[in-house]
C-alpha cells in the first residue's frame, strides 16, 4: 500500500530530518535525533513519541465562542468510511513524514459515530483493515487505544460511575468495542480517561456507589481484555477537573489509592498528563514522582498549560526547564513501563497551515530531546544525585537503618532521642540545586 498517494496532504514537506541544533531549518530536528544513544538507549526508545489522532487529524479549532477554523480535506467525503479512510492516509502521511513510530486514538476518532451501537461498531470494524495495512506499510504501531465515554450527550452523568445502570452497560458495550480494536491492532496499552466520571453536583451525587461502580466496571474491562490474550497495560489518566467539577481520577496518589482500593494495581498503571498536572495543583515532576514511587510510572500525554488560564489548554511542550525535571524523574526512574510520550496537544485556533501541526510536533520532540541529554548530563557529571542520597545517609547505617528494617519502637526513638541531644540544624540546599539545574540547561 502507497504511504504517500496521489491524495499527498502535507504537499511541499518531506521526511523531516535531524539536522542539529545549529540548524535554522524549521522543518528539521535540532535535538531529537532518534538514533542517538542516551543514558544506555537510543532516544526513540525512551521516548515511543506517539502523534494523538484526535487533536491533530479530528479537532478542528472549535471553542465555546466560535466554529472550527480549520477545515480537514479529509472530512470532504460525505459516506465515513472513506473519510475515515482519507483521515487515516493523512494521519500516516504526517506520522511517518514526521519519523514518529507511534499513534493514539480513541474509537470514534477512527470513524464518525454511527446511530446505534451495532451500526458503530460495524464501522470500526470495517475501518481496521485499513489501518492495519497502514501500519503494516509503514511500521507505525499503536501505542494505545481508548474509547470516547464522554462526547455523546447519553454520557452526560458519566459513563461507568453513571447513576442509570444502562448507560453504564452501553459503556460496557462501547469499550467492549474498543478494546477489540486496540487487541486487533497489536495495541501496546489501553487508556481510561474517566472524562465524565465525577460529579457537577453532590446534591445529586452519591459517591460510594459511582466509586464501587467504576472499580467493578474497570475489573470487567480488564478480565475481558485478557481472555482475548491482551497482555499490554491498562492505563487510567488522572485529571482533577473538566468537564466535571470533580473527577474521580483527580491526582496520581487518588488514583493510586482507588486502584489499590479495588484489587487492580497489578493490571493498572497510569498515564499522567503535564496540563492535568497542574490543574491539580501539582508539578508534572511531582506527579511522576508519586507514580514512580508505587512502580506505576506508565506513559505520558505531553502538553503544557499557560499560567494565565485554568483549564486544560493542551499546548505543545516548550518548557525546558519543566520537561528537564521530568526527564530527571524519567531517567532516575528508569524508563516507562509500557508506555512512551504521546503528544496529547493542539495548535491554537489561529494556526491555520497545514506546516502548523508539523512545527508543534518537532517542537515538542526537540523539547523532550534537549530536555533528556541535560537529565543525563546532570545525573552523569554533577553531583545532583550524590546530594540529594546524602540527605537521608542517617538511614543508611546504625538506628536508622534499624528503623527502616521495622526494628524500632516508639519507646527506642525516645531513648535515641534522649541520649542524642540537642541537634544542629542542616540546609536543605535548595538554591544550590536549582542553580545547578539552570546551569545544565
Ligand atoms: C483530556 C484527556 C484526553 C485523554 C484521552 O483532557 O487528556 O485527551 O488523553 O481520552
Ligand atoms: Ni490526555
Ligand atoms: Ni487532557
């Protein structure tokens, strides 16, 4: 199958290439070069850099106040399996003019919706072989699929946490549908975005019961999705907000605390997103940290917010100094478990041109590519780790040691305390390490 037909949609842009960062070539990397090894690995490989097809190829620039101002050649086709089919020779075109390896996507990005259930799900199905002859041709494989529970107007209470028991089953139905997808496209992961899962209200809300709801409903998922033989990951997306008031998935250590709850943390890791970071009120480092700290560091949607606005704005990485403390996290961690770092970004309404959505896309990668070759310099050539281990060498030996093996009591830290002393106090250093950071970067 041609990757490139005569239906050529990024006309005028090639293969991007890598070019280094003296380059002024816009359409080239100055950092991500994929082959380069990089703490043991190549950088792709740390990465698994994943396009999102539903921002890039299904979004169309539409907000609260006004229509899409892009208009996808694509959509032309007015029957949708041969939309369905020109958004997938687009999608590949770009993925693979763009060197990526990898895709996202949630069921009806793939195709448009039909009116009921049995109908939909024909035309995903019908849409497979398709892709699948893509991906053959051109290697790109799929990092992880998920289903929209959260657009169609009967999700509006939820999805698995809704208070009507049908809907909740015709979400069943649903991801039943889309983890078949995921299964037959050799999907490495499965996301569960909870989009609609919490609550606008509590005076209409009872959460014992949506939180029992959605443990039992995602245990389903999953024991389904391992009798058809999946053994990839299964990934939830904290978000603390939007479109809710409150969503259940708020944080990772919520998350983690939920999945623990309902017997799922052996199937279940998570996939932690920068902007939902900070609209929790946390740093992206902080929430990989808290992953990795419970071995769920999973996969990663990279974006940014903007300090002005409170939601979910999903611009493109391009903050080095908050991508250079994640791939701290990252390395010192090391790796993903499963996942790799899908751009889970939009252009701005005003980015009309199609070389937009490439310039985003390398922008993002040379982002995370600089970003990892500081981590590494920091973590080879300074003394950033030997500091922050020195911190804690009282526990290394003697009665901390013997309190980190359980072997103390209440009444033993009293007596170590009694003959110790008064003690000196001891800077934490912070300064110095933030100037040491700034002085990699
Ligand atoms: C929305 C989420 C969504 C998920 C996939 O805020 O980031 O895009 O990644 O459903
Ligand atoms: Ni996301
Ligand atoms: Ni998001």
């Amino acid at each position: 199958m041609p990757l490139i037909g005569d239906k050529e949609y990024f006309k005028g842009i090639g293969h991007i290439p890598f070019e280094g960062k003296d380059s002024d070539n816009p359409l080239a990397y100055k950092y991500y070069d994929p082959a380069r090894r990089v703490a043991g690995k190549p950088m792709k490989e740390h990465f698994k850099f994943a396009v999102a097809y539903w921002h890039s190829f299904c979004g169309t620039g539409a907000d609260p106040f006004g229509p899409g101002t892009l208009q996808h050649p694509w959509d032309a086709a007015g029957d949708p399996l041969e939309a369905a089919r020109n958004k997938a020779d687009a999608a590949f075109e770009f993925i693979t003019k763009l060197g990526f390896e990898y895709f996202c996507f949630h069921d009806f990005d793939l195709v448009q919706e039909a009116p009921t259930l049995k109908a939909s799900e024909k035309r995903i199905q019908d849409t497979l072989p398709y892709l699948k002859a893509k991906m053959e041709a051109s290697g790109v494989k799929l990092l992880w699929g998920t289903a929209n529970c959260f657009s169609h107007p009967r999700y509006m209470n939820g999805a698995s946490t809704n208070p009507d028991f049908r809907v909740l089953a015709r979400a069943g139905a649903q991801i039943k549908g889309a983890l078949d997808a995921t299964i037959a496209l050799g999907g490495e992961n499965y996301v569960f975005w909870g989009g609609r899962e919490g609550y606008m209200s509590l005076l209409n809300t009872k959460i014992d019961k949506e939180l029992d709801h959605m443990g039992r409903f995602l245990g389903m998922a999953r024991d389904y999705a391992r009798s058809k033989e999946f053994t990839g990951t299964f990934f939830i997306e904290p978000k603390p907000m939007e479109p809710m008031k409150h969503q259940y998935d708020y944080d990772a250590a919520t998350v983690i605390g939920f999945l623990r709850h309902y017997g799922l943390q052996d199937d279940f890791k998570l996939n932690l997103e920068v902007n939902h970071a900070t609209l929790a009120g946390h740093s992206m480092q902080h929430e990989m940290e808290i992953a990795a700290a419970h071995g769920m560091l999973g996969s990663i949607d990279a974006n940014r917010g903007d300090y002005q606005n409170g939601w979910d704005t999903d611009q493109f990485p391009n903050n080095l100094n908050e991508v250079t403390l994640m791939m701290l996290t990252l390395l010192e961690a090391g790796g993903l478990q499963g996942g790799g770092i899908n751009f889970d970004a939009k252009l701005r309404r005003n980015s009309t041109d199609p070389e937009d959505l490439f310039l985003a896309h390398i922008g993002g990668a040379d982002t995370f590519a600089r970003a990892l070759l500081i981590a590494e310099r920091i973590l080879t050539e300074s003394n950033y780790s030997e500091l922050r281990q020195k911190r804690y060498e009282s526990f290394e030996s003697g009665n901390g040691k013997a309190f980190e093996m359980g072997k103390l009591s209440l009444t033993d830290l009293y007596d170590i305390a009694v003959a110790q002393g008064e003690l000196p106090l001891y800077s934490g250093k912070q300064e110095m390490l933030e100037n040491l950071i700034n002085r990699y970067i």
